[in-house]
C-alpha cells in the first residue's frame, strides 16, 4: 500500500502518516518521489485490515490518495503508476507513441569516429547517440576508453551535431562529471546491481539507461530501477540486453524478449531493447530489432561503427552505416504494424 501525499503537504502531515502506519505494527517506508511525497507500508497487510487502513490513511491531513501495490517494487510497479511513463532525453522522449533509436559505436575512439558515427546514425534516423568513454571489459588488457576525453567529445559531438548522448557510468564518483557531459547516463549489465552506483544515479535526477545483467530476473531488475526511484528520480528507461546463452556456439547471449511485455505490463517505465549484446553478431541484429519493436519495445539501442572491422571492441556485433539505414527504413513498417511510429526526429 502506498499513501501519496498532496504536493503541498508538510513533513508535519508525512509524519502523521508514519505514525499512523507505525501505531497498527507495521513498517512504514518513506518515498521521497519527485513532486509527490509518498508513504509506503513495507509490511504485509491482512485482506480484511486493508479497506480499513486506507480509509483511516486517506482521512489524514495532506494525504491525497491511498494506492494498493501488491508488488515487492512499489515505485517502479504499474499498480503505483498507471499511465506509461515518458523520460525526456535531450529533446527527445522515450515511452510514447513513437519507438526510438539509440544508435552509434560502442565506445568511442577518436575525434573522427564519433563524428563520422554520430552523423551517420542521425541521418538514418536515431535520435541519440550511443557510444562508451569507460568501457567495462571482461578483460583488463582490453580497450577500456577514452575517459574523461571520450567525454568530452560526446559533448562536443552532441553541440555540434545536434543528437542527444547517452554514455555508461561505472563508478558512482564519476556520476557528476558523466552527468555534465551527456543527456543521459547508462548503467551496464554488469552494473546492475551495484547500489552505490544506482542509488548515485538516482541523486543526479539525470535520466538513466538501466541495463539488464545477463543473470538477473525481471524483478531483481526493477528492484535496481526502485533504487533510482527512490532517491526522487523518476526518469528511468529499462533496458533488455540478452542473458546468458545455453551455449555461445552461434549466439553472444540470449535475447529474452519476454522480458517486453512482462516488463510493459507490471511496469510503468520505458522499456528498449538492445539486440547488438543481445545476439552479438552483426547479421543477425536487424532481425531481433524487428522482433523487439514487434513485441512492444519502446526503442532500440543498436551498435553501429564507421568500420566495424577496425573497432576496438564489439565490432562482430556493429552495424555499417549502409546497413543501419536499411534496417530503419524496416522498422518503420514494423512500427506501423503494431499501431506504433518510428520516431525520424
Ligand atoms: C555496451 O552497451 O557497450 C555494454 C557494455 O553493454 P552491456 O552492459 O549490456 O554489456
Ligand atoms: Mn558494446
């Protein structure tokens, strides 16, 4: 259950909800939200005390409504938030009517292959640019990034081009200085469930990219979300990334598109797919891509690299400019196909 308070309610009124909560034996949790305050009750409720409570809660003043939610994850839950939510990125929106693509290199590399990417994925139609200035290998003998100066040229790109960014953060210590260069923040599968990191990127208030871990269930992924959430950060986008192949023979991980649906039912927040890690092969990324926006997806974010041969990593998976344009012009007709549009900026 979920008491949310009137905008202009006073800590005086949120305390006399606690009270309340806390004088019947159970747990009271305080959400701080971003326009509303919110009450939660942590504990179970007996079926029978639950029309009482909410009638007793909602005669408080300053509260404004009581909401069932049965969900463990009570922010991030559908049950607390009925409409879709839409996350403003740059001048763009994810979770509306129209899907969107993110779209560039995995990470950048040089002044000219961000530009060269950034322009390439614009005029094929994506409306943020992706691309990774700290790069989490599973090797330390990989490329790891450019840091600080792959920053800077995401900001420089996004100034000059005019395409929104979104790149991966790793430590929350960097959270600030990445949040200063980019539209939004991206949070990695390997990541997922690194609390100082989410609840980091919850302070910030900038939109976030939440990745799915290749070994985590849908509610240990909203769970991270919730962690954002809580800090007062509603600006949120899951995202599905693949999970841990029954075998890497033909395939990088497992592309669960289950998770869409499940995840745009039990949810509010914007879901994307990213069938690059999610397969791992470049000729097979348009078809998933296709099936994802079929399944409901809000968006795509897909790898795509000027020379995908001399990339310093994921290059298997990256498209060519030539072959990201064509998938677009694909995806419009699917779009349409489930009463959905492409977003072309
Ligand atoms: C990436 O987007 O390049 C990346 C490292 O993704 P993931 O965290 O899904 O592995
Ligand atoms: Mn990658």
């Amino acid at each position: 259950m979920i008491v949310l308070m009137n905008i202009d309610a006073t800590a005086d009124q949120v305390e006399q909800v606690v009270a309340a909560i806390d004088a019947r034996g159970l747990r009271p949790l305080r959400l701080p939200g971003g326009e509303h305050v919110a009450v939660g009750v942590a504990s179970a409720i007996a079926p029978q005390a639950r029309d009482d409570l909410a009638g007793s809660l909602t005669a408080l003043p300053g509260v404004s409504h009581v909401v069932h939610v049965s969900r463990p994850y009570k922010l991030a839950s559908r049950e607390f938030h009925a409409a879709p939510t839409e996350v403003r990125v740059g001048g763009v929106s994810i979770g509306g009517r129209e899907c969107i693509v993110i779209a560039g290199p995995c990470a950048v590399e040089s002044r000219e292959q961000i530009f060269a990417s950034a322009e390439a994925v614009k005029s094929a139609g994506a409306r943020v640019l992706r691309g990774g200035a700290f790069k989490p290998r599973t090797s330390p003998y990989s490329f790891q990034g450019l840091h600080l100066e792959g920053l800077q040229l995401l900001k420089e790109v996004r100034d000059q081009v005019g395409i929104a960014t979104v790149t991966e953060v790793v430590d929350p210590h960097d959270v600030e200085t990445v949040a200063a260069h980019v539209d939004m923040l991206q949070i990695g599968a390997r990541s997922m469930q690194n609390y100082s990191l989410l609840i980091a990127a919850g302070q910030s208030g900038h939109p976030v990219l939440l990745k799915r871990g290749p070994s985590a269930s849908l509610d240990e992924l909203l769970f991270a979300a919730e962690y954002i959430l809580n800090q007062g950060n509603e600006r949120v986008v899951l995202c599905e990334r693949g999970v841990h192949p029954l075998d890497r023979t033909y395939t990088r991980n497992t592309l669960d598109l289950n998770a869409v649906p499940v995840l745009k039912d039990i949810s509010h927040l914007p879901v994307v797919v990213d069938p690059s890690h999610g397969i791992g092969h470049a000729k097979y990324v348009p078809d998933m891509a296709r099936a994802a926006i079929a399944a409901g997806a809000d968006g795509l974010i897909v790898e795509v690299h000027p020379n995908p041969p001399q990339a310093l990593s994921d290059g298997q998976q990256s498209l060519t400019p030539e072959h990201f344009t064509a998938l677009m012009a694909t995806l419009t007709r699917v779009a349409r196909a489930v009463d959905r549009d492409l977003s072309a900026g």
